[in-house]
C-alpha cells in the first residue's frame, strides 16, 4: 500500500518525460494468478522490467519512492555507454547523474563491459574530450563533487572492482537506495 501513490507519481513523472520511451503498468496478481504465475509473483508488490522480450522479465532492483523508481527506469532507458564530444556536454550529463563513470578513450570491449555489469548502480559515459578525464584514462565522478582517477590495469574486473570499492562515500546515509550494495 506505501508503494501505490509512489508508483502513481512516478508514472505521471515518466509519462511527462520525453526522453524516456517506458511505461508503468500494473496488474492486480490475486485477479490474474496465470500471469503472476508465468513470472514467478510471489510477494505482493512485485515489479518487473520488459524490453520488448515478454517471456523474459527481468526483475526490478531500484527503490521504492517515485525518485528512484523514475531514476532507475531512465537508467535503463539509456544505452550502457553514452557517448559526448564535448566537456560543456558532458557537463549537463553529469549534473542529472548521481555517479559516473566517464572513460577518456576510443570505444572498446573492455569499457562497455564495465558498462553493462555495472549498469544498476552506475552510469557510464564515453568522453571525446580529453579535458574531461584524460586520454585513455577512467574517472569516477560522485555527486558529492569527488572525482577519482582510476590508474589501475585496464581490465573489466579490476575496474568493476574499483567502481565498487569506490562508489560511496566513505560515510553516507544508509538508505532504500543503496541498503543492498
């Protein structure tokens, strides 16, 4: 019952946003158990993710108030890496993300790998401009305004594991938006 004025004012939040091509829906499970029962429903509220895909439903990971429900759903609205010519640009894409990975180089496997293993907590960003993190390097922009240069070995696991080690600030707030990382 917390959850349904949550979930109303994300929808109307999503349903206004021109740049998210996503919608909520909502099914009563107890009416129609053959559908909760081909996505394995079994708590009440349950939330699902579909990309055109209908038998495959991921399940929903983000919180439960209308920021992070609308915050987690723009997340995946966006590819796994977006891409920026400019600082200026790149500037406005950070200002609306609360924790970015930018990368400074040419596009490669490696870095869209971080991407897509991290894409729940982390938004990536390839920059053109050198300004920003430097050629070639990965740099992790929190939104408390803290920017960490990554000079590790460029491997996805290494890197995923200095994203994780790195991603919250030594003392914070222990919330619905991070109380399961």
């Amino acid at each position: 019952k917390a959850l349904a004025p949550e979930y109303e004012k994300a929808a109307q939040k999503l349903h206004a946003d021109e740049n998210v091509d996503a919608f909520l829906a909502k099914v009563d499970a107890t009416e129609d158990k053959e559908l909760s029962g081909k996505y394995g429903v079994r708590g009440f509220p349950t939330l699902k993710w579909f990309t055109g895909d209908v038998d495959n439903a991921a399940d929903y990971g983000g919180g439960r108030t209308e920021d992070t429900i609308v915050s987690w759903i723009r997340q995946r609205c966006l590819p796994a890496v977006s891409e920026f010519d400019t600082a200026d640009a790149f500037a406005s894409f950070r200002e609306n993300n609360k924790l970015v990975l930018a990368y400074g180089g040419e596009a490669n496997d490696v870095f869209n790998g971080v991407c897509e293993s991290l894409r729940e907590s982390v938004t990536c960003a390839r920059v053109s401009d050198t300004s920003v993190c430097g050629d070639s390097t990965v740099t992790l922009f929190r939104g408390s305004g803290d920017d960490i240069p990554y000079t590790g070995e460029f491997e996805q696991e290494a890197i995923v594991a200095f994203v994780n080690g790195e991603r919250f600030p030594l003392v914070d707030e222990i919330g619905p938006e991070n109380y399961k990382d």
